[in-house]
C-alpha cells in the first residue's frame, strides 16, 4: 500500500469535502474547509494520499499558544486498519512538538468505538465528559468524551 503523508493545503479541499461527506452525517463542503483553513488562525492538517494523488485521509487540528485541538480527523472507508489514521495523528505531534505546544486535545462520540481504540492505542487520556453532546436521533444523544495527550519528549514517535 503506497501513499505519502503531506501537509493538506487549499488544493485538499475539493477531494476532502467528498471523504468528510462519506464519514460524517454532518460534514464540512469544500467551502467550509477552505474557510476554517485559510480564516481559522493557527489551523494546519495533513493528508494521506496515494501516489496517484487519490485522499485517503486527513486531519485537520487547531493550534492556539500552547494547546491544540483536532477539528476533524477521517480516513476513507476502503482504507481503514491500515496505520494511515495513526500517521496522520503522529505526523501532527510531530510538528506541535516543534511549534512548542504542551497539550493536543479531542473530543469525541462516546459510541465511537475505532475512533477511541485508535486514541487509546497512542495514550490519549480521558480528561472530561460534556453529557448529551451529540444529537444521534430524535430520541438518542450522545457523550463527547474529552481527550488529551502531553507533548513530551517522552512519546514514542
Ligand atoms: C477512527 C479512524 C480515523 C481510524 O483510522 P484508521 O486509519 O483505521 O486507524 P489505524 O489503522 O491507525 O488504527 C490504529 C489502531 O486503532 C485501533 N482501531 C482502529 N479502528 C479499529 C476497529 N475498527 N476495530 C478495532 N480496533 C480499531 C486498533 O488498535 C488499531 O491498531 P491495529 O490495526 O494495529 O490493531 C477511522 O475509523 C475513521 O475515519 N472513522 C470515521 C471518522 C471518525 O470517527 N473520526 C474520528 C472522530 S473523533
């Protein structure tokens, strides 16, 4: 399986407003996605894509003085268990570890269950919960459980 991990810039947008459509029930169009990257301050991602150029993946994260916060992370369907959602992560610690940033936050569906064993598999910790969070139908909701992770030298990149 060959693709390369590589900043997500404007030109991401148009093939990651098709992949955020196919994973989320609310998803960002391109437009939005170019709105938060280019008027969101200190918002920056990466991308997964295959040497043809086809997006299996992304992320997109917020950094704010020294804490940071992942916005969306979403890997293609056809694509999954195959690490591309543990490099992208990595790859923005990576670059939070130089800006100097202590602290990388989430916040995510309590029923999500890849989402949280991938976290789980790279130390993310529970910090908090905001209960009823998500709306999953007229009669269910949804926790958002509160991750975070330390920036640290100590992490195994
Ligand atoms: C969550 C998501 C990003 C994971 O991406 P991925 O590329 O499949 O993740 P990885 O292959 O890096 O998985 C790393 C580890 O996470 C755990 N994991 C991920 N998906 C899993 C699954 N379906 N079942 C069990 N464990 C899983 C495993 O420990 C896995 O390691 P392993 O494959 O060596 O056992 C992907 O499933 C996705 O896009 N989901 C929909 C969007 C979403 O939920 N985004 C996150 C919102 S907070």
């Amino acid at each position: 399986m060959n693709y390369k991990i590589a900043p997500f810039t404007v030109e991401t947008c148009v093939q990651a407003a098709i992949l955020h459509a196919s994973t989320f029930k609310r998803s960002w169009s391109e437009k939005e996605l170019k709105t938060v990257l280019l008027s969101t301050p200190g918002t920056f991602g990466f991308k997964a894509a295959s040497l043809q150029g086809e997006l299996w993946g992304f992320i997109l994260l917020q950094y704010v003085i020294d804490e940071a916060e992942i916005l969306t992370l979403s890997v293609s369907e056809s694509h999954r268990r195959q690490g591309i959602g543990t490099k992208l992560i990595k790859a923005a610690m990576k670059q939070l570890f130089v800006k100097k940033a202590k602290r990388l936050l989430l916040e995510v569906n309590q029923y999500n269950k890849e989402a949280l064993l991938l976290y789980k598999s790279l130390d993310f910790k529970t910090y908090g919960r905001r209960k009823n969070y998500y709306l999953l139908n007229d009669k269910k909701q949804a926790d958002a459980l509160l991750l975070e992770i330390k920036l640290n030298d100590e992490f195994n990149l």
